[in-house]
C-alpha cells in the first residue's frame, strides 16, 4: 500500500475519511486481491450517502454521528488489517478476519430493532408554518404508546425508535394546533421508512363568532339585533335571538369586542373568544 497504515490513521484522526477511503480506493485498485478495493468502495459510499442525508436535514445530530462513528471503526479495521507486503496467505487470513470484524460491525453496531418517522408539516402549497414551530404537536400512536412531539423548525417532527413490528402497518396522524387543521383528514400513512408530507390549513375555529340576544331576564329572544365586531363587520340576530358569522382569515383573533345594539334598548360590549361557548348577550331597556 503506497500510503503508509499510519499516515491514514492520522488522517482518520483528523477527521478526513473520505479521503482516507479515497486513498485506499485508488491505492487498492490494480491489486490481485480486490477484498479491500471493495470494501473500501462499499464504506466510501456510505460516507457519501451520510452526508448527503445530514445536509438534506433527513438525519438527526445524534443518528448522523453513530453512523460516522460506525464507518470510522470499520475503516480503522480495514486499516489495520492491510499488510505492507501481505502473501498469498496473508491475504486469505486478512480477508478472512476483514469480512469477520465488518460482519460483528453490523451485527453489534448496525442492527436495525427499530425505525424512525419524520413527519414535516405544510401548507397546501409545501412550505412549513412558522407560527407552529414549538407549538403545534404531531400525534401519531403506535398501538397503545401514544407520541405527541412538537413541531420543530421547518414543520420537521422525527419520531424515533418505533418497533420494527409496525414498518407496513397503517398508522393515525393528528394534528393538534390552535386554528388548523388537516388538510386531508381521510389519509391513511403507511410506515415504511419514507417521510411524510402532512399539509394543513387554517380552520374557521378563530374566526367563528356566534351567540344569542335576549332580554336581561332571559324572558324573549331578541330579533333584528345589530351585532358589530370590533367596530367593523356586522351581522343581525335572527328571529330567535341568534347569530353567528365566519370571518375570513386575515382577520382571525383569540378574542374580539362585540357591541350589541337594538331600538328600545341600551347598547352592550363584550369580549367574545372564539372556541368557547357561545356569546350571551343581555340589553337592557
């Protein structure tokens, strides 16, 4: 090998495998034995493929340095196990031992006993909500173990060691937001190791105002009465003293000022919030 074992340690302690395995890769290429060339190749491309997954943001910190960790060790194994000047059977026990370490490597280091679920959550047109971001949850159950992580940056929400017995099986996502909701909300998501794409859009919880206009001693409904929101859009009662209108997203709030007015009788203000029981307004004459 043209580059000493321990000039590619050091560069493996500095951090460069990628050219440590491109050394390898082009030191190990026109040799009789192709143990090494190949192995070299096979780890080679999954350095590549880790990197390209951590800059795409589909691996977290953590899975992203075990699997670092796990392509140093088998590199450092076939490092050491690459005569200077091997002979023919050297080279056997060296292929010998190399496929035996890798073989324990992903046996002890790369078993699989569980799987991972990233769910990103957008809108209809694929872009994150950035008023969800720590606040909004994904809930998704896994038979009886319930899940219910915060939406993180970028609508990105990973689910971690989820039982192997579950990879195929169709699962429940709900979403649990203040003001949205799904945007497909008889999808089924099936587990199979992809990402999921789950879109929401706003609902019309914050922009319901609803309620009743009666008498102050809750004897008559009253009809024809004048119902303003924050001195802006209004709306009348009907026959029963009832009323309720949807205002359109740009004016959605968690609370609002309704002043109630009708001939006869004192005008009325109260602050209504949304998503609670209906506003019960009493005028007095």
């Amino acid at each position: 090998m043209p580059t000493s074992k321990q000039a590619l340690k050091n560069l493996l302690a500095q951090g460069r495998t990628d050219l440590v395995l491109q050394k390898i890769i082009a030191d190990t290429k026109l040799h009789a034995d192709q143990h090494f060339h190949n192995q070299a190749a096979a780890l080679s491309g999954r350095w590549s493929t880790s990197e390209r997954n951590n800059n795409l943001g589909t691996l977290s910190a953590e899975e992203y340095k075990i699997e670092k960790d796990r392509i140093n060790h088998a590199v450092l194994a076939l490092i050491d196990a690459f005569p200077e000047k091997p002979a023919l059977l050297q080279w056997i026990l060296i292929a010998a031992t190399g496929v035996l370490v890798l073989y324990l490597l992903f046996k002890f280091m790369g078993r699989e006993d569980s799987m991972q679920l990233t769910v990103y959550v957008q809108d209809a047109a694929g872009k994150p909500i950035s008023e969800l971001q720590n606040k909004g949850k994904v809930i998704v159950d896994f038979g009886n173990d319930r899940r219910a992580p915060l939406i993180g940056e970028n609508g990105r929400t990973n689910l971690g060691e989820i039982p192997e017995k579950f990879r195929g099986e169709t699962i429940p996502i709900v979403l649990e937001a203040e003001g949205y909701e799904s945007l497909e909300p008889d999808k089924k998501y099936v587990l199979d190791g992809k990402q999921v794409y789950y879109l929401v859009r706003r609902d019309n919880s914050l922009g319901t105002i609803q309620g009743i206009v009666q008498t102050r001693d809750g004897s008559q409904f009253i009809a024809g009465a004048l119902v303003m929101i924050d001195h802006d859009t209004t709306t009348l009662s009907d026959s029963l003293g009832r009323f309720r209108i949807v205002l359109p997203e740009k004016m959605h709030k968690h609370e609002y000022l309704l002043t109630v007015k009708k001939a006869g009788f004192k005008d009325a203000n109260e602050m209504f919030k949304p998503k609670t029981t209906p506003a019960d307004i009493r005028l007095e004459k």
